[in-house]
C-alpha cells in the first residue's frame, strides 16, 4: 500500500530510522512542532543496552531492559510507527524502501545504530557469540546454563573444562561488566545449583587488545577496574588479540591459546549503513556528517549517534559511540528542524560530555564526571545505578529493575536462571553452528 | 554416560519425571529422607501455568511466572536435577530413556501433566494457538501485537477485521480469564497505541459447549462470569462449538462462521503419556492408579496429577485435572515412601477440594470456597489475587508480580508490549504456517 498507510498531509514528514537513544530523544523533542513524524524499527520495543550484560547473567529479566515504542510517543499529534526493517534508501526519489513497502520523506534521519564487528575473523563471526539485542541477550543466558547442564553429565574433564571456561574479548565497558557478573556468578550462584561440579575449574577470561582495561578512561579507573577484577578471579589478558576461534579453542596472536566453548565478542562495533547513499558520504562504516547533522552532500538527510562520525578538531574521527552523544545529536537536531521550520538558523551541535562509567560488581564501580571528577567502589556503585536506573524508559522498568538489584544485592542470587528458548549447539567436536543458524534452529518447546 | 552421570548409592533412588506441581510437591517433601532423588524435565524452570494468560497479554513478564528447579531443590542432599525429555520406560528393566542417555530407577513417578488435546479437529492443530507453555505464551503475545501492526498497514476493510478479532474456544478458567484480559487490552491500552484503527472494529469471541462459563463451577458463580463477560464486551457462544479452522475462518455446529486470523484453544487437555508402559495400565489418556498412586500393574510405577486417573465414588472419571489435586497427589506420594521404607503401611489419598475460582477482569472475579462459601466480584478478585501470589514459587517472583499488578491496576496499562521473537506468520489467503513450524521458523534478530 502507499506509503505504509500513512495519511498525505501538508506537513513535512520526518521518517527516523531507529528507535534507539537518538531517535527518540529526537522524536521527544518534535512533540507538537509542525511535523509528521514516522519512526521505524524492526523491533516494537526500544532497547537499553546498557544493561543487556544484566540479562544475559539472569540478574534482570528482559521486559525490564525493553520499552514499547508506541507506547513512549502515545501522547504525540501526527505521530506514526511502523514495524519494518528499511532496505534501501532513494535520495533522488526521496524514498526508502523497506519489507512492507515504500514510504517517502521530506527529511530522513539515519539513527540505526551500530552492529558487532567481526574485523574479519570468521571464526568468531561463525562461532562466537554476539550481545548487542535482548534476543542475543537471552541466547547467550540460555547457553550460560546450557553449558553448566552439559558439564554435569560429562566425564571427559577436559571437556567440562572448556564447557565452564568463558572468554570475553574487549574489555570495554561491556565486556567489562559481563567478566564482573559472571564472576559473581561462579561465586555466589552457581554452586548452589552444581553442587557437583568443582567451581574452581570455571575460568573467566578477559581479552583486551589495549595495554589496559576500560581504554576510553582515564590510568585512575583502569587501574581501579582492573584491580577489581583481577579480586574477583577474572584473568585479564592485555596486550593481546584473538586470531581465530574454532567453537572450543581460542587462538591469540601471542601463542596462548584458552580452552573454551563460549566466546563472547564485546570488542568492537561497526555503524549499520544503509544501501542506496553515495559511497562518499560514509567512513568506516559511518556516516559523515556537518554540524547540524547533514549527511555528506545530501541536504535533507541527517545521520545521528554511532552511526554519523561529525569530524571536528576535539574529535578528529567523529565522537564516540556512546548514549549521550545519541541523545544529545537527537535533541539537537530536532531543535534545528524546529528552527528552520520557522526559518531560524541552525545550531552547530556540540558534545557535553557528562563522562563514563563502569561497574564490575557490587561495590565495585569507576565512574569519571564531567572528565573531571574521579569515583570508584561503592560510592562509584550507587552512581552507576542511579544513572542506569534514570536512563531505562518507564516508570515500570525502573521500579522493577531496582527491585531486582535490590533483592540481588541481600540475596547474593540471581533468580532468572531460565533457559525459555534452548539454543542448539552441537556437541563439542562436531562442528558447531553460528549464532546466525543456531537463531533458525531454536526450540521453543 | 551410565545414568547420566548420577552417582549409585544404596540409597533407592526415585524418578520423578516432570517439575510441574505434582512433582516438586512430591520432592520438597522427600527433603531429608532416605531416597536419592532424580528430577527431569525437560524445562530447567517450574511453570506457574495459572498465570500464563497474563503473559500472553502484557501484563507479566515471562520471568515472574517461570522459576529455575535447580533454586527450589538446592538444600537437599542426595537431589540432583537434569534437563531432559524422557521417551520411553522399560518396566521390566527398570529403565526410563532420554535424550541424553537411559536413568536406572527404584521407583518411577510419573507427573509428566497434560498436552492440548485438539480432539482430532486438524484445521485448529495446525493454525490454533495453545497456551500451556511459557514460550507458546510468549509467541501468543507476539502474535496478538504482531496482529495490530499488520492491521494498520491493510486498507481491506474485512482483512482489517479478521486481523482484530480473537475466537477463543473453551470457557473454563483460561479461556475466561484470557477473554477477559483481551478485553482489558482493547479498552483500555490498544486504543492508545494504534490510533489509527477503530476498536469497536475489535471482537473477542468465547465459545463454550456447554450451556455456561466455567462449568465446573456452581450456578451463582457461572452466571456471574458470564455477566462479567458480556459487560466487558466479549461475545459468548454457549453450547456451541468449533468444527474446523482454515487460519481466517471459524466454522462452528450452529452454521455460524467467525472470521479472525487468531484461534486460541483453551477447550482441552490430554494427559502426556510414555511410550513403554502396557496398553491396559492407561485409559483415555490417563494412567490408572491405585490408592497409592501405583499405576495399574506396576508395583514401582506411580502416577499423579493431570496425567494420572484415581477413580473413586465420588471421582468415578478420576480427579479433575487442576493444579491442587496434583500438589495434594505429590504430597501423599512422599508421604507413602518415607512410611514405606519404615515398614508402615500405606495412606490412601483422599481430595480435599479447597475451591476453585477465575478472575474476568479488575474488581470481577467468582471464587467458591470449599464448595460452600461463593464469593464474587472485588472480594473475589483479592482473594484470587491472593491465592495467585502465593501459589508463585519464589519470593522474587511474588513481589515482582505484585508490583506489576497495581501498576496495571493505578494505570489501567499493560507495558509489557514487546514483541521479543515475532512469529512469523504468512499473509491471510496464503497457506499459514501452524505452531508447531511456526516455532521452527521463530525469527530472532
């Protein structure tokens, strides 16, 4: 059907591609202005990444992390969402072309995120496993206790050894937190349930190609970051990088190899582009925008968060793919169409940058405001919390999500410990699938 | 592995196969005894199947009514749980097979629960939707909201309407209480989410074959839910039923014909047999059993709850399949074989019907107390929410679903409106897919 069964009326139609932290703070921001504003995702809900690591170790359920996207703009005039996963861009034609159809727009903003970057290794493109979306989140907390099932019913020790041992590449604050609550969880949860199995086998492995952990912040956290971790029994590996991953080897350029049959890939993310834009409007994989946001040489698109790389002396490769900056591109250039609506001049965007943070377990934080002042341990703990717990969307999310940090915290448990959809792996030594066929061939019985 | 990696003590060891009331019932009060135990289930979770519903319309997470065996069980000694699907039993042997390996048993308890029965109507067993699982509930959530995205894309006035309209077959509890959630859905949270469409466009259809709701309920109590029900908009078909289902069109014995592109079958259940055991220990479904619960024949075998027939004067079909008949079953099993390996003799089991109750919506429920007090209306619903919070396993689980209920209840809202793995489902006029391969093509990106 034209245009997705979207009413042709005389206001401008603003089509955001992406529910994520800059569209809608973008699509907040236009709340009454004259526009029409169409939002799609193929996803219905918008995700809070940030605490997808909590999913995936069953310290809070994925309902919590996710929040309806019609449900956030239900208060909005002019306001329309389609679930579709947009294929193709025709600037010429001003159209983008998507699985249920084409739609045209007077202003098309690119807000589609970014997505796990392989660099090249098939292996752990094939064998590794992803942690970017609630599903892959799910799927790797789905494998966590899969693992611990199998390792009670094998003999061979090697083979519970690679079946407990973890491997987590890029020590970002992703990979990070995830080392930090797996730890917790071979410490306080897991041998209650595997009475069985001798914890002390259970590896957690943290692989990270820079010289020290949490790269972006400063000597003070890293250190602090790393001394928590390294408490909690993690093995940090620096200075070092994975080369190749067979599904129960993990190969490094430094002649070590671990054993094991879980990898996750935290260690690098890659703008999701779309087809149909010239070739030189992007960079690596991002979109090179002006100060208000302008894609490369095409007026009336605009690209915001990880995947527009806005150049500029303070940041000479664009800014860094974090939430912040996704939000406040978002608002800044919902300010603008706002403006030259009522054809007002544009405002250059420029980043606050209210700093970063990182936690690794309870009590264990590093938190740096403003680039200024530095946190770490408790105090740096509760920051984080009252940070993430005002980022979630919904008073509902917050209240549970406190709750169950609440509850996690004086019971020293993590109750989710569910495996809704199995995911098939193969036995080890058979050849086992990607996450991309495992995806195909869930049970869900 | 021999006995999947279980250790042989002299302990006698039993078998339980199944985590649903019955069994862990019959487990938590085998704590401390002289047994070993042995748990399967092809689950690693206990479902709280009363509340199944809710997650199929957005009001609870998944995570609230599911609860790991592992965490129930782990300060017993001499338990140990695996994750497994039992195919068949060998009496003679004393064998029960997996798909991880046979299990050597002393005593077998069988609490496997019940499958949906379709009653051989194929059209509903290829494109009806069950609801007896925690993913079968999720994927009804995903259809219900999938539903409403594709109606706002169709400008076919009639495949619109089909789209919208929910044919619910069979009034007991679940049927009830999910048209009646369906109802709350329609008049008070999808209005606001698709403006665009019209909700008096909406139907929910019950149909029942008997002359009245809940029939094995009393007189005051079934015309009271249906009063509630007609209130709350839902159209109830009584002595009337389903003759067949083409995925767009319901085709009743009355000449009447529904359209609606989803079919929910709440109209029957079967007991979930094994292969192995002898054609005459079985009757409609059930396994026969004693007193004691030995299945006919069987010394060492027993049966309980949904999957187990006790015939008695005053049960001549053998109890009704609900989850107190099983918990009293599971109870009394226990009880037996710790008198039995103290040489005393054997309790017969008798029911101690507590009640039965159903909630249609917020302030409306009908509740029957020891089949002598009756209760309705707000009275009825607290009582009923109540008895729910309690029956829960866990206490993370009672106060999340605690809280989750009077925020539904102060914001007349459901949030969980997510749509985590879509069902994919053909467009109406096509050849759709039943669940069963829907399941095998769950997208999950």
């Amino acid at each position: 059907m034209p245009n997705l069964n979207i009413p042709d009326t005389n206001l401008p139609r603003v089509v955001v591609i992406g529910g994520g932290f800059a569209g809608i703070n973008l699509i907040k921001e236009l709340k009454d202005s004259d526009h029409q504003v169409v939002l799609l995702d193929k996803h219905n809900y918008h995700t809070f990444q940030p605490l997808l690591y909590q999913v995936a170790t069953a310290g809070l359920e994925p309902d919590s992390v996710a929040y309806p996207l019609r449900n956030i703009f239900k208060k909005h005039r002019n306001f329309y969402f389609r679930m579709a996963e947009v294929s193709r861009v025709n600037p010429a034609r001003q159209e983008v072309y998507t699985n249920i159809g084409p739609l045209h727009y007077d202003h098309l903003v690119i807000a589609t995120g970014s997505e796990t970057n392989y660099f090249g290794i098939d292996g752990v493109a094939r064998d590794g496993l992803p942690m970017k979306s609630v599903p892959e989140a799910l799927n790797l907390r789905s494998v966590i206790l899969q693992n611990f099932e199998a390792a009670s019913l094998t003999t061979d020790l090697q083979e519970r050894e690679r079946l407990m041992n973890y491997v987590i590449v890029g020590a970002g604050p992703t990979g990070t937190e995830l080392a930090g609550a797996l730890a917790e969880l071979k410490t306080h949860v897991l041998p209650h349930d595997y009475p069985d199995l001798d914890f002390r086998r259970m590896s957690i492995h943290l692989i990270e190609m820079a010289d020290k952990v949490l790269p972006p912040m400063s000597e003070f956290s890293s250190r602090n970051a790393l001394k928590y971790l390294q408490s909690m029994g993690v093995q940090v590996w620096l200075e070092t990088a994975v080369k190749d991953y067979d599904g129960s080897m993990v190969h490094t350029n430094r002649e070590k190899t671990l054993p094991a049959s879980t990898l996750i890939w935290a260690a690098g993310v890659k703008g999701r582009v779309l087809e149909g834009l010239p070739e030189d409007s992007m960079e690596k994989g991002r979109y090179l925008v002006n100060e208000t946001h302008q894609v490369k040489g095409l007026e009336r698109i605009y690209a915001l968060g990880d995947v527009a790389a806005m150049k500029s002396e303070a940041y000479p490769q664009g800014h860094p793919m974090l939430a912040q900056v996704a939000i406040q591109q978002g608002k800044n250039l919902a300010n603008n169409l706002k403006r030259a609506a009522k054809s007002k001049g544009l405002r250059p965007f420029r980043y606050k940058d209210l700093g970063t943070m990182a936690t690794v377990g309870r009590n264990r934080a590093v938190a740096e405001l403003y680039n200024r002042f530095k946190v770490r341990g408790t105090l740096g703990w509760y920051m984080w919390m009252g940070v993430h717990l005002l980022g979630l969307v919904g008073f509902r999310n917050r209240l549970v999500t406190l709750f169950n940090w609440l509850i996690n915290y004086f019971s020293y448990d993590r109750k989710i410990r569910l495996i809704i959809r199995p995911v098939n792996r193969l036995k080890s030594g058979e050849k086992k699938l990607g996450l991309a066929q495992q995806e195909e061939t869930i049970q869900s019985t």
